[in-house]
C-alpha cells in the first residue's frame, strides 16, 4: 500500500513510523514545505525498516504522492500551550487552501484522512475544498479520546480495555461528549457492570474519568509542548483499517448532513472504516443529557466552520 504523508512534523512522522513498524505500507512519501526536514524524517525513519518491516520511506514532492491509496493530511502549525484547538484554525485555513488542490491533482483517487487540528474544523474545510464524495475525506476526530476513555472505564472496572466498547463523540476538543449510556463491557451496560463487580461507577468516579479523557490533551502539551506518539499510532490504526478493509468502527470526524437538528456539521460519531474510508455512520441511542451535549458541540464546530470563508 502507498500513503503519502503532508506535513513531516511530530505527527506527520510518527504516523510514517508507525505505519512501518506494523507493516502497513510499503511505500511511503513524506511532503513538507521544509524539504530539509521530510528528507531528514523519511531517511530516520527508512533507517528503522530492518528492525520491523521492508518499506520504502522517501521525502518528495507533490508529484510524488501519484498512486496514494491514502494521504495523510499533518501539514500546518501546531498546537502551543494555552491554545484552544480553534485558536489554530485560521492559521490551518491558509495552509488547507494551498495544499488540497495540489493533493488532488496527484492522487484524484486517495483517501484523504486529516489530522492537523482543530480536527474537525480542518476536515470540514478539506471536505469543502476538495468536493470528494462523502467518506473519502475525514479526520481521527476522537479516536484518541475514545481510546482513553476505554482504558479508564478497563481500569475502573478492572477489566481489559479490548472488552470495553465506548465513544467520545462531537468535537475533539472541549465540547466533547462522552457517551456514557452507550458504553458496554460483555455486552452490559458499564454501569451495571461496575455495580455487579462492586466497583460503582458513582458520580465522583464518572466526574474524575471525564476530567482525565477531556483534559489529556492538554496535560501532555503542558508537559512536552504537543502529541504525536497517540495520534501517530492511532492514524496507522485506521490506515491498516482502510488497507484491510477491514469495516472497524471507529469515532472519526466527518462531515454529517444532520445530527441534532444541526445541518451539515463536521464532527465524531462511530462510523465504519474499510476500503474507500467511511463506509457507514452510526446513529447512537442517547440519553436526554448526551442529546443535548451533542447538540451544543455540534453548533460549536458548525460556528467555527463557518467563520472560515473559502
Ligand atoms: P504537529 O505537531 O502537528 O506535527 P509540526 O509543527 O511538528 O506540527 O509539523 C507541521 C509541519 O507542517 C511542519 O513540518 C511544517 O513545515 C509543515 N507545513 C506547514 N505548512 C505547510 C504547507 N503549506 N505545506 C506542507 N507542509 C507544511
């Protein structure tokens, strides 16, 4: 499989080698507007092959992301301490105008998957500017955060993480919904697990994994000043889900015609990711609380949205 990469920053390059050390490409092209540093990352990262799996890792130009089954979107500026993923966005905006034509051009028949953040802001532009069908453009949205609160509900209930099923949806970002009514162990409801194992999910124990899922991010940029090893490995994740076709049910971000009597609104619900990107999106049973919750996020974004002018 081939997969280019714009944007050889922490995320753009992490995600290159992940996507080596789980064999998932063969061929990757890293593009940067610092060529310097997409030969660095590419030849760094090509120097990790013969301790994991035979890929082919290179630095080049537009031209060269010809035949991408997947492009990674990881271009832009990244996000500073005190900043709120929608304080990047006009700054991404710019940046998206320039390279979405150029991507186009090169690969017409790529899956565009975005992660510069505000996520699902960037996606929405991309989906805008690109006029791809539906499915071929989206954003790992909140597969991160939903990956976190899986492993605090593990933890709580002290059970592997792998038998824990639950979203965050909405926004990647402060508005986002944790879909407490329809987290499920063995097919249970958490709740009723948690009071089986005698481990109450109680309100100070739901308070305190909402506080942890929400804020993580900003802990660890508060900490090493951005991320890269969760999303890079997570965008491999959905790049072998695409690969394999493999119909995983993932939270990704992408542009949604109704959600919560909000129209055309870019945002994480689970959806099912195979060949050709998101293939079908789900419509989650809420709670009257999480009902609003959503809807609230959703006009967050779809305001955001649409303060950029294309
Ligand atoms: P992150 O932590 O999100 O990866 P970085 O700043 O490390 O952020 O990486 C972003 C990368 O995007 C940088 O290497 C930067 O050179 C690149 N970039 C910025 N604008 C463009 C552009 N118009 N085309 C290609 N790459 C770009």
């Amino acid at each position: 499989m081939k997969v280019g990469i714009v944007g050889a920053g922490a995320v753009g390059s992490t995600a290159a080698y992940a996507l080596v050390l789980q064999g998932t490409a063969s061929d990757i092209v890293l593009v940067d507007l610092n060529t310097k540093l997409a030969e660095a990352q590419a030849q760094d990262i090509q120097h990790a092959t013969p301790f994991a799996w035979s890929s082919r890792v290179r630095a080049g130009g537009y031209a060269d992301l010809d035949g991408s089954q997947v492009v990674v979107l990881a271009a832009g500026a990244a996000q500073r301490p005190g900043d709120s993923r929608l304080d990047l966005l006009e700054r991404n905006a710019a940046v998206f105008r320039q390279i979405v034509p150029a991507v186009l051009d090169n690969a017409p028949d790529a899956v565009l998957l975005v992660a510069s953040n505000p996520v699902d802001v960037v996606t929405d532009i991309v989906a805008r500017l690109s006029g791809l069908p539906a499915g071929r453009v989206f954003g790992s949205g909140t597969i991160l955060d939903s990956a976190r609160f899986r492993a605090l509900l593990a933890e709580h209930l002290g059970i592997s993480p792998t038998s824990v099923h639950a979203y965050v949806l909405g926004e990647h970002g402060d508005s986002e919904v944790l879909w407490w009514s329809g987290a499920t162990a063995g097919g249970i409801p958490v709740a009723e697990v948690a009071a089986q194992l005698g481990r109450p999910l109680d309100d100070a124990a739901r308070a305190t994994i909402d506080e942890s899922v929400r804020r993580a991010a900003y802990r660890i940029i508060d900490g090493k000043g951005a991320t890269w090893f969760g999303i890079g490995a997570g965008l491999s994740r959905i790049i072998r889900a695409i690969n394999k076709d493999e119909r995983l049910l993932l939270s990704v971000s992408a542009l949604t015609p109704e959600i919560e009597g909000i129209a055309d609104v870019t945002l994480s619900l689970p959806r099912i990711v195979g060949a050709g990107g998101v293939l079908e999106t789900l419509n989650p049973a809420f709670s009257d609380e999480e009902r609003g919750a959503l809807r609230r996020s959703a006009l967050v974004l779809r305001e955001a949205a649409d303060s950029v002018k294309l």
